[in-house]
C-alpha cells in the first residue's frame, strides 16, 4: 500500500515565543520529524523568536536540547538532525518595542517569494500587539497566521481578539489552532462516518441511545497553576477541544472535504445545542476540584496546594450533560466529562447504540448488551466496535461481548504522528479545514458564556473528589439517573 502525500511549498516559519514550553516539547519536534521524513521543501526556512536575547548558535542548541528531551535517540540520526538545525536562526523581539522587527523584516524579505507563516505561541494578550507589527512592517500581506486557544475568556473578548487579529490578517488567512482535530482518530472519525456504508445509516436517535466524550488527565495542573486558576476546565477544555469533538460526532455529512463544507456543519451543531442556563444548571452540569489523594502509586497534593492558595472557585473537572436540537438528534444526551487528576489519561469518545428491539435467545446465558462504538484519540489511538457473540463450544448458547479492536501502532506498524505536525503543515498548504473558523468560536463561546454565568450566580464552590478517582460522585448521579453510567478505558 503507498501513500499520496500532498506536497508542501517552500515556506518561513516565524515561531513567536519560541524559547517556550509548547515550542520546546511540541513545535520543534513536530518540524524535526517532517523534515526527516522529507516532507519540508530543501530551501525552507524557520526563524524563532522571543524577548530573550540569543544568538543562532544558541537557538540551535536550544533545539537540539529539546529534541533530545523529547526524541528517542534512535531517531535523532545524525544528517537529519544536521539538516533540521542549519534550517534555524533567531531573532529578538518583543510585542510592545521596536527592537529585532527590522531584522526580523530583513529575514523575511530575503526568503523571497517563499509563503510566509507566523506561528503565535505566545499569552493570547499578544496576539493582537504581534499582529499589529507584523501589520506596521510589511509582514503581513502574503502571511498565515496562527493563533493557539484560548480565543478569549467568554463572548464578549473572543469577539475583540478576533477583531483586533482580524484587522491586520484577513479570515482566510487565520489559523485558529485545536490539536485535537489533528489526532489521528479524529480524522478516523470522519472516515468511519463517510467512507463507509456501515456507520451513517445508522448515526441518528433511532439507533444511537447516547454519545459520551471523556477527555481525562492523571496529572494535575502543576506549573500551569497560575493560568489553570484564570481559566478552569470548562473554559481549558469543553468550550474548544470537547465541543469540536461533539462537531465531528453530530454534524451532517458535509458536501466535500472543503473547509468551509465541514466547518459550516459544525457551526450548525454549536448553534443547536440546547441552552444551559440558571433554569437547569444545577441538573445539567457538574464541577469538581480535586483534593490530595494518590497516583501513579504516590501521594499527590490536591489543587490549593499546588496554587499555593487556601482558596479557589475554579474547577478542575466538569460533567456535562448536552442535547441537540435538531431532527437527527433530538432526544440523544451527549455526555461531556473532563478533569485534572482522574484515575487515568484517556481520551476517547464513546457511541451508544441502542439494545435490540427483542431477544429471540430465551434462555441463553449472558445479557444482551447494547453495541459501542469506541473511538480512542488517546494514549493508544484506536477504534473498538463491541460485538455480542456466542461463546465457543457445546452445550448450549452463551452469549459474550467483546470487541473488535484496531490499535493504529498494531495496525499500521508506523509511528503515529503528533496532531502538530499535520497541523503546521497544513497552514502551509493552505487548508483550513482542521482550524476553526471565527463564528465557530463565537458559538462555542455564546454556549458556554451562560454556563459560567450560572456557576457564579449560585455560589457553590466547585464539588470536591479525591485524587486519582474518576471526579465527584454527582457526576456519578449525572448519567445514572437516566439510567445509563461512564464508559472507561474502552469498556
């Protein structure tokens, strides 16, 4: 089997915020693996930059450093490794002054009529001032943008982010970033739903019981406390990465792969969902903070201990229970649950079906169970398909649920890619397919701004749960008393 890779077209890569922690664990290491597996065109270029004052040398082993932090040896060979770093130089520079920006034009210039691309992974309170230099120095005419969540904090900021970005780069060339979209089993996703007749017919309220999305971290929020504590999981979370995985589940099959195709049905989904307000919040979502408990096998300090506060009202774990308001979804829940500290990292979505109308096996022993489809993005990306079989072997029929299951590494024997690297150089090609497209981000926003609303006005502290368990007992009490209960692991 051989694959078609689209090409890519000579490019220079501006990473701001490039001496960061996104940029060390995943920006450079993404561009290392596509370079050594020859999909970056031979004259592209990448320059860094951040305030930190830095020569190319020292960027360049700023990068090796990170690539061998989070690169197997085995795979940093030598030529390759080589050719990546002359690739590298670096500039300084800073969002609100005027030194590094002429060099930084200089640099640009002189890739010539290569495409330009900036990559923002910075605090989004610069996104706007960046972009405005870019403006104020010619680099944005041909440019791609690209800007990492979160896209505001409700409606109202969302809105003036988008403008302020919006006034120097037009909408087509905007790249709002989510990396869950470029999980490989997201895309999967849209493959099992479209290339296949066995899925769509199927993939409505007559057949489909419930939809559950867990996006689930054993780690708590360590050095990303102070930010955590601005934002909470709804907003780090569901209001992105939960509810595009929702987009993917519940859309309608879209005319083509084009990018404003797919995106228009998503934003038709965001724009069903039902209203969670102070009427029913209380029944319909449930938010935790996690206390000390144990994981990985050792004693954890609980969420105020890693802030360094005695007191806090953000939450590390949320439950949600959202309903669609259209003809292929109405009556189907989707129930949304994410957290810091559960008892495992996993991520995956799981789809329902609904039991057999009537049982012809009488005394058979083994209860019919209901089919799932369980879709993994994360650790081990996979696909599952619960099956009821009959047991082997005489004496009568036992029934049994089991799976079939493709893992990806077991299937395909290759290294999965990072969701990033897919990413970056899709900006590159012009597709914006896997990127959110502004309303897109204002609907999410418009959904979850009276959820939060609500949380504030009732003033109850975030429910508390032990660590490593699976969150508050009321997000138990959420899906059991429609009388279903949380999927784990595949299950």
């Amino acid at each position: 089997m051989t694959s078609r890779l689209i090409p890519v077209p000579p490019f220079v890569l501006t990473v701001f915020g490039a001496t960061g922690d996104l940029s060390r664990r995943k920006l450079i290491p993404a561009l290392f693996h596509r370079d050594a597996d020859g999909q970056i065109p031979e004259e592209a270029l990448i320059i860094g930059v951040s305030r930190r004052a830095m020569t190319d040398a020292e960027f360049r082993a700023f990068a090796h450093q990170a690539l061998t932090d989070h690169i197997p040896a085995a795979e940093l060979k030598e030529p390759e490794l080589e050719r990546f770093l002359g690739r590298l130089s670096y500039v300084a520079a800073d969002a609100d002054a005027e030194p590094g920006w002429s060099e930084l034009a200089t640099r640009v210039a002189n890739a010539g009529d290569m495409i330009p691309v900036y990559y923002l992974a910075t605090a989004p309170h610069l996104f706007g001032p960046i972009c405005e230099r870019l403006g104020k120095y010619g680099l944005a005419e041909k440019g791609r943008v690209v800007i990492e969540k979160p896209i505001g904090k409700d409606l109202s900021s969302a809105v003036a982010l988008n403008e302020q970005v919006g006034r120097i780069f037009p909408e087509e060339r905007v790249y709002r970033i989510d990396h869950y979209l470029g999980k490989e089993t997201v895309q999967n996703l849209m493959a099992l739903r479209f290339a296949n007749a066995l899925f769509e017919p199927l993939w409505n309220n007559a057949h489909i019981d419930h939809v559950q999305i867990t996006v689930a971290e054993a780690l708590g929020v360590e050095e990303r406390a102070g930010y955590y504590d601005t934002a909470g999981a709804m907003r780090d979370m569901v209001q992105n990465h939960m509810l595009q995985l929702l987009c993917l589940v519940a859309m309608e099959p879209p005319a083509s792969l084009d990018a404003d195709a797919v995106r228009d049905e998503k934003l038709k989904v965001l724009r069903a969902l039902k209203p969670i307000a102070d009427h029913n919040m209380a029944q319909l979502t449930v938010r935790g903070q996690y206390r000390a408990g144990a994981s990985a096998g050792g004693a954890v300090p609980g969420y105020l201990e890693e802030l360094g506060s005695t007191r806090s009202e953000t939450e590390t774990f949320v439950a949600v229970k959202a309903e669609l308001e259209n003809w292929r979804w109405a009556g189907v829940p989707f129930y949304l649950r994410t957290g810091k500290r559960l008892a495992s990292r996993v991520s995956e979505i799981v789809i329902g079906f609904r039991h057999v109308p009537h049982s012809v096996f009488g005394d058979a022993v083994g209860a019919i169970e209901p089919n799932r489809l369980v879709i993994r993005l994360q650790p081990d990306e996979g696909v599952k398909l619960w099956l009821m079989i009959k047991d082997p072997g005489p004496g009568g029929i036992r029934l049994t649920h089991v799976p079939l299951d493709m893992s990806f590494a077991k299937a395909f024997k290759v290294r999965n890619p990072d969701a990033y690297e897919r990413l970056i150089l899709d900006v590159v090609r012009g597709n914006q397919t896997l990127f959110m497209r502004r309303d897109e981000v204002e609907a999410a926003w418009k959904w979850v701004d009276p959820i939060l609303q609500a949380w504030r006005g009732a003033k109850e502290p975030p429910r508390p749960y032990t660590a490593g368990t699976w969150g508050p007992s009321a997000s138990i009490a959420l899906i059991e008393r429609d009388g279903r209960t949380w999927l784990e692991d595949g299950a």
